[in-house]
C-alpha cells in the first residue's frame, strides 16, 4: 500500500451548548460574548471569497461597524459561483400549509444526509432559514409570486412539502446579487474594502492564531499581505478537481488548502455530491458540464427503455416499453428521490446496458406527461431559461424530444473541520459555506446549499465571531512585519518560482484532465477498495510526473491564467489522493459516499453505525500520502439512526 | 458526436498591458468539432500556443453557462457574437464555417481599460452598483416576507430586468460607450416592486451620477445594447430610469 493512515491525538471539541435541540442556538445568543459597538471598528476581519456565504458576511458585519477586508479572484464580486445555482433555496416557513416546520426542514437534512451531520448545527441551519428568506425578499430579490402577492413554493428532491423559494431558473443569481448589493453599501460606506483579482495563496499563523493571508494580485503578479483578528474563508467547495464538473473553471480548492497545510483539519473529503441531471459531456475537448436543475424533476419523468441497447429515436419508444425506474424503484418520491440516489440509479441503468444516446452514458428526462397535463406555456414559464440552455448546448429542442442527462460533480459536503462556531482547529480561522463541512453529512439536498451560505453570512457568525472576538482577541495593533508574515510571504513566492522553474513539456490542463479522470473513475460515484488503492498510486504518480514535466509559459509579474491554474493543480494533487484515503477508510456506504463492498441486496448504500458515525478530520503531517486522521464521533440524541428509505 | 474536424483563422486582438500598444495577430487553430463552445475553441488555441513555449491569449471566463457575466468577445464586430441572447461561452462552433476568418476583440470603451489581450476592466460597473443599486436594509430587520406583497407582474418584470449579468456587451455595443442599460436594468428593478420606493429617487440620481462620471457615454437610442444582451434585457428600462430621473431631479 502506497499511503499510510496515522491516528492524531487531537480530541475534537464541536462546542455544541447545552440544552434541548431546539434551545441550543437561542441559549448561544443569550449567552454569547458581545462587542462593545465601539470597538467593532477596532477589529480588521478578512474575509475571503464573495459568494453567498463571503457577501452576505462582509456586508452584515460591515453593518455592524467592523473594518472588513474582502478579497476575491474574480474582477467583481458579482461573478462567484453561487450565481449560477439554478433551482432553489429552502426555508421552513409553512407557507403552504403542507404540514412543513423547522424540525421537518431538520429532520429531512440529518435524513437526506445519511446520519453524518452534525445535529445541533443543522437544527440551527432550519431555525434560522426562515430569516433569510426574510432578508431577502427585504432586499427586493424578485422571487416568484402568486397572483395575490404571496411568495411560490417548488418541491425539490428528499422532501414531500414545497419548501423551495426561487427566481425562475437563477435563484442563486439573484440571492448573490442582493446580497451582493448590500456588500456594495458596505463599500461605498466604507466599511468594507474590496479587493479584485487577488488570490489568497497562504494562511498567517502568528502565536496559534490566524493574523492575516498572503494574496497574489492576479494582474500585476504582486505578492501582498494583510493583517487582521480574524480570517472567514469563504471560498466554496472542491468540486473541480474532477476536472469536468458543473463548478466554474476557476473554482479551487487553494484557499482551503493552504490552510489545511498551516493546521485546518480537513473533514469528509470523500462526501462528493455527483448531481444526477447534468448534460452528458460530448466530447475529449470539453471544458465543464452544465447542471440542469434539479427542479426540473418536479414535472421531467426519468426512464430508459426496457430493452438494452434500444436505438429507436426516443419518441418511437411506446410508453410500455419504457422502464420509468425512479417510480418503479421508490414508489413514494418517485422522480423526486435525493440526489446521491438518483445519480446512482442513473450510472446503474447505463452499466446494465441500458443507458441512450450517442455515448450511451445518458438517461431520459422526459417532459412529454408535463406538457399534456399544464401545456407547453406552462412548462416555458415554470423552466424556460433551462430548456433555451439545453437547447443552445445541445442543439435539440427538450419541448420535442427528452432530455438526455447524466450525473456530473456538482458539490461537496466535504470540507474544512469547523466546530459549532464555523471555526476551524486553527484559532480565529473560520470557514463558511460550502468550504466547511458541518451541515449536509454525506448528502446535500437540493435547495440547501444557497441556504447554508447565507445562513452561515448573515445569522451565524456575527454572533460566533463576536463572541470569538471578545473571548480570545484583542483589537491589537496590525502589523504586516512580524516573522510570520515574512515566513508565509517566502514560502508563497518560492512556491511560485517552483512552479515557473521546472521548464517541463506539459500545460497545468494536462495534468488537470489525467487527475479528473482518475478521481471520477475511482472516487466517483462508486468506489472500492483496489479502486481507492489504484486511484491513490496514480495520483502520486501524477505528482511526480506534474512537479518534472509541467511547463508555465509567461512571466510572474502579469496577468498569466497558466501559473494560476498551476498553482491549483499542484493542490488538486494532494486533495485528490486525500480523497481516495478517506473513501478507503470509510468502509461503509452512506450519502455520496457509495463503497461497492457496502451496499444492501437492492442496491442500496449500506452505512455502519456502529464503526463510522464520525466525521473524519484529516490533519496534514507534510507528506500527502500520510495524513492524520482525527474523530469527532457524532452522537444523535433527536433523530433516530435509521437505514434511509425512499421507497 | 461529430467525428468532423474544423480548422478556422483567427485574428486576435493582443496587447500586452493597459498601455501598451495591440495589434490583430493572425493564428490557425486545427482540430475544432462542432460541439465545442468559443472559448473551448480559444483553449485548444491556447494549448497549442502553450506547448510551443508562446504566450497563451488571455481572456477570462468563470461558469461557462452564461450567467457569471465573465466573458465577454467582440467576434466579428458583434459583442457576444452572432448568436442574440446568448453570451460568449454560449456560442457553439456548428455556427460557423469550417475554413473561415473569425476576428476576436476585447469590450472596446473608454470606462473598461484593457489589462491584458482580451481581458478588460469593468470595475466602473461595481461603482455605478455602490452608489445606490441595492436596498438599503440592515441584516436582521427585515418583516415577515410575505408581509409586503408584491404582484406577479411586478415580480416578473422585476425579474426580466434583475437578470442583467452585467457583462458589459451593452457598452461594448453602444457606438456612445453608454452604460444605460445596465444601470437602468437595476433602477427598474427597484423600481417595479414596493421595496425599492424609499429610495427609488435618491438611487436614479445617485447611479446616473456615478455611471456619468466613470466616463460612459449617454443614450441616444441606437438600441444596439438591447440586440446584443445576453439577457434580452429591454430598452423600456432606459425610459423608465430617464422617466424616474427627471421627477428625482425636479423633486430634489
């Protein structure tokens, strides 16, 4: 065996308050420690990434007096992927009248989870999901109405109540750019300084605390730094180290990362979510795959034909000899099982043959029912834009002729160890969003991820870093001249000059591709033990071969799309292999997580309680191959263990 | 899947910094089926510039599926290119001819300088946003959300115009520079629907200022913004912007 699983001795404390679940959050409050107004403005807080979670916290916390530094790669914060989520965000209003509630939105998230969340902090997320709906209809976000005036609900996948509040096929768009709006107050107030096209490319640990971060200016090539009392990194999920994925092509894991090799435990990197209804990749040349809701499942039924390798045009396949398997196979969620479920059934059909088009790696997501029941206006109204975009990729026309669709990387539940703080084991670095690990286990349902990051920006940590702050930190005098800082500046700019030195004959994209494609067909949506053993010795490989062969073309100190990617790439190549380890040790099935040796007589994943109800912390040792693991062991004192049914 | 390969010749806008002198450079990629996207057709480009030690042509994309608002290409003289309602990412190569010359440049306006090729700066764009493009509402303070209703129609309109991916086609395409459209598709916004009325004054006067001072250009009704959009977002945004302008202006 090629890599070598160490037991930590760090005992990892979640900080979860006393008290009933449903008490926890406002006990918290009542008790945590405040910030006298006055000294808010004391305090620098750098936050980086401006997505959901990053805006929705520089501008509550610019709100409430603090100095905030905002930094973000992009040339505005407008652009971060939270804009392209499509179907929805969830909150536990009731509006409907269907029987829904707090601990309902709870219970379906610990459930759709497969019992690897945290309780407490998901409790917390559902509390606190009816503020932001609040908040942003407040903000003027144009979510759908009623005629008389009211906000619409949609259902979306592992819930049986209409939860789900959008704008049309861009409900992460428009959350981003209201959020995105009172960010830009806090700017031209002052109270929030904005940083473009920087990259942060190490963490500052002065005295066990997190001072500051190392950026690169991505124009000038400009190596900065700055200080602060405290460092929120929000900087989304790692989706993209399967080098095709519905992520945008300069999502990263660096960030992150970097952090993790200064002392953040990295938690679950192994809980991928590979979302069932993406448009299939064409070809070699293809850059990303492009997510088709999952909303479209409330009306598009998913099937094949019963005959394998049927090559008739879809349309000249009588309905009796369609197998509609998702209905067949979960009676009472039909279409709408969660994600992880319908992804596996997806990749089940296409192994057993049964799989369409050109590449027969696709399924159908067929409308036709849809249209005959509300007629063509209808389904434009409710999914237009999403339907205008499969066509324009495509080139078929989803009114006529199914969709064909197949599962793709979308996000991960993974992430950056935080306890109920949104801290990470690094003192005063938080994590938000997606880039932490705490609220969706092994399993994200839909809608759930828009609210996660606003939960976490606008309602949970101005209280934890308030009470972080007046606890643990004092409003100190910054100082960019301390021998972390130099320490920290030195090894970036090192880094950089390994990376331009090597002088090889292969672009960053190169070893992208070859990295994606080990990770999707051993870490992907099923896995197994050689697999895993296999997908860690071809990363190492590919390590090797990246740091002797890669070439970098231009110079430092310019805009130059090559050396940023090649800096992601080299992180992706230690992500990777950590992956494949977790997914080794975890010999169990739960939530995206799907071990084939684990798996039930129907097919269905398998979990262990008994020996994996933990959350698994990675801690760096120096060498990839060798990490850490450290247990917080998740105990369920509200919601009963029990083996998750669809049926 | 097409097995058929496609060769174009590209004239490609490079310069090497904001002040730097540019100039079309002619470059002939190989090897393009018709599935591939724009920028897909960019990066075999680039790979192909890279594997020979040449400096890649740099541009900037992020989702890839037309809503970031990152990319942004004049292709043959048209922002976006030759398809209306898509942006550059969008734009598939089954559109063009196997064999033919396609020009490639940058957003060309005064207010979004060049950095590097084909890559601009629009910060002016989030400027004109922090003047007054948002509802001024604290965290935390907000009623019950369906205690103030707002009308299906006022959504959806709303809606139409919050769609604006402020990509900056509309300026590129405007022979004034002007950024009207972009502006005005967020003072409508607000001021279709009953949050945006406290400040629906102050917010006109405030982002017409601000769009005036970066230096764009003002609306004399070419409409080549609204033929370029990428979200079809309509002119009537710049009547109703100058409608609300012209009361803010005499009530103030």
């Amino acid at each position: 065996m090629s890599f070598k699983i160490e037991m930590g001795d760090t005992v990892l404390d979640s900080k979860v308050p006393d008290g009933p679940i449903d008490e926890k959050w406002t006990l918290y409050k009542q008790n945590a420690k405040l910030v006298l107004p006055a000294n808010k403005r004391k305090y620098t807080i750098i936050i980086v990434g401006t997505g959901l979670a990053g805006s929705s916290a520089a501008a509550t916390l610019g709100e409430l007096g603090y100095k905030v530094k905002s930094f973000c790669i992009h040339d505005s914060a407008r652009r971060a992927h939270s804009v392209a989520a499509q179907g929805g965000i969830n909150a536990a209003k009731n509006y409907q009248n269907d029987g829904d509630s707090v601990w309902r939105l709870f219970y379906d998230t610990v459930k759709g989870g497969d019992f690897r969340a945290r309780e407490a902090n998901v409790h917390r997320l559902s509390e606190v999901s009816v503020n932001i709906i609040d908040q942003c209809a407040a903000q003027g976000v144009p979510f759908a109405r009623e005629y008389g005036g009211t906000l619409a609900n949609r259902s979306f996948g592992g819930a049986q109540v209409s939860r789900t509040f959008y704008a049309r096929g861009q409900t992460g768009q428009q959350l981003l750019y209201g959020a995105y709006g009172s960010f830009s107050r806090q700017v031209h107030e002052g109270n929030v300084e904005f940083y473009n096209h920087r990259e942060m490319l190490d963490l500052v640990v002065q005295d066990g605390k997190a001072r500051g971060i190392i950026t690169r200016n991505l124009v000038t090539g400009e190596i900065e730094r700055h200080a602060g009392h405290a460092v929120l990194l929000c900087t989304g999920g790692y989706g993209t180290v399967f080098y095709l994925s519905t992520n945008a092509v300069n999502c990263n894991v660096t960030a992150a990362w970097r952090c993790h090799k200064r002392g953040a435990f990295f938690a679950n990197p192994c809980y991928t979510q590979i979302h069932p209804t993406c448009i299939p990749q064409a070809g070699d040349f293809q850059s990303k795959l492009t997510l088709m809701s999952e909303s479209l499942r409330n009306d598009g039924r998913v099937w094949v034909p019963k005959e394998k390798g049927d090559n008739r045009h879809p349309n000249d396949i009588p309905a009796e000899e369609r197998d509609y398997y998702l209905e067949r196979r979960y009676p009472a969620f039909g279409n709408l099982v969660p994600r992880d479920i319908a992804s596996r059934a997806a990749k089940k059909a296409c192994d057993d043959g049964y799989g369409v088009g050109p590449t027969k790696l696709a399924v159908y997501l067929d409308f036709k029912t849809a249209i005959e029941r509300l007629g063509e206006d209808a389904v434009r109204e409710r999914y237009g834009n999403l339907f205008d975009m499969y066509e324009e990729i495509t080139g078929e026309d989803p009114y006529k002729v199914p969709m064909r669709i197949y599962p793709a990387s979308h996000y991960t539940m993974g992430g950056l160890w935080v306890d109920y703080n949104l801290m990470t084991t690094i003192p005063g670095l938080h994590a938000l969003g997606e880039c932490n690990f705490s609220d969706h286990g092994a399993n994200r349902l839909g809608a759930s991820a828009l609210m996660q990051g606003l939960s976490d920006g606008y309602f949970v940590i101005p209280y934890t870093l308030g009470n972080y702050l007046a606890s643990h930190q004092k409003a100190d005098e910054l100082t960019t001249e301390t021998d972390a800082f130099v320490e920290a500046e030195k090894s970036v700019k090192e880094g950089i000059e390994k990376l331009m030195s090597i002088g090889g004959n292969q672009t960053p994209n190169h070893y992208h591709k070859e990295l994606g494609k080990i990770v999707w067909n051993h870490v992907g949506m099923a896995r197994n033990e050689e697999g895993l053993r296999k997908a860690a010795d071809e990363i190492q490989a590919l390590r090797k071969d990246f740091w002797e062969n890669l070439r970098v073309t231009g110079k430092e100190e310019e805009f130059n799309k090559n050396l940023e990617f090649a800096g992601r790439v080299a992180d992706f190549l230690e992500l990777g292999e950590l992956m494949a380890i977790d997914a080794y040790d975890r010999k169990e099935s739960c939530g995206g997580h799907f071990r084939e040796e684990y798996q039930t007589e129907a097919g269905e994943a398998l979990r262990d309680d008994e020996d994996y109800c933990y959350a698994a912390a990675w801690e760096w040792s120096g060498d990839a191959s060798k990490p850490k693991l450290n247990k917080e062991h998740l105990t369920f004192e509200n919601v009963k263990l029990a083996q998750r049914s669809y049926k | 899947m097409s097995s058929k390969t496609m060769k174009f010749n590209l004239k490609i806008w490079r310069q090497a910094g904001p002040n730097a002198s540019g100039k079309l450079v002619d470059y002939v990629v190989e090897d393009v089926i018709p599935e591939m996207s724009f920028l897909e057709m960019l990066d075999v480009l680039n790979e192909q510039l890279a594997a020979k030690g040449q400096d890649p042509v740099a541009f900037d994309s992020d989702c890839r599926e037309g809503i970031c608002g990152t990319c942004g290409l004049v292709i043959d003289g048209v922002a976006h290119g030759p398809l209306s309602g898509t942006t550059t990412c969008g734009i598939r190569m089954r559109h063009f001819n196997a064999g033919e010359t396609i020009t490639i440049e940058p957003w060309r306006a005064s207010s979004f300088p060049i950095v590097k090729d084909l890559v601009v700066d629009r910060t002016a764009f989030d400027r004109i946003i922090q003047s007054g493009g948002y509802v001024s509402f604290n965290t935390g303070s907000a009623p019950d959300a369906n205690a103030v209703p707002v009308g299906k129609e006022a959504a959806h309109d709303s809606m139409d115009a919050a769609t604006c991916i402020g990509c900056g086609a509309c300026v590129a395409a405007c022979p004034n520079a002007s950024a009207h459209l972009f502006t005005a598709a967020k003072v409508y916004q607000f001021a279709r629907i009953p949050q945006g009325q406290p400040e629906r004054d102050q917010r006109v006067l405030n982002m017409v200022t601000t769009h005036d001072k970066e230096g764009f250009g003002d609306c004399s009704n070419h409409g080549e913004c609204e033929a370029v959009c990428p979200k079809r977002i309509s002119i009537k945004t710049i009547a109703q912007m100058r409608r609300d302008y012209l009361v803010a202006s005499l009530r103030s």
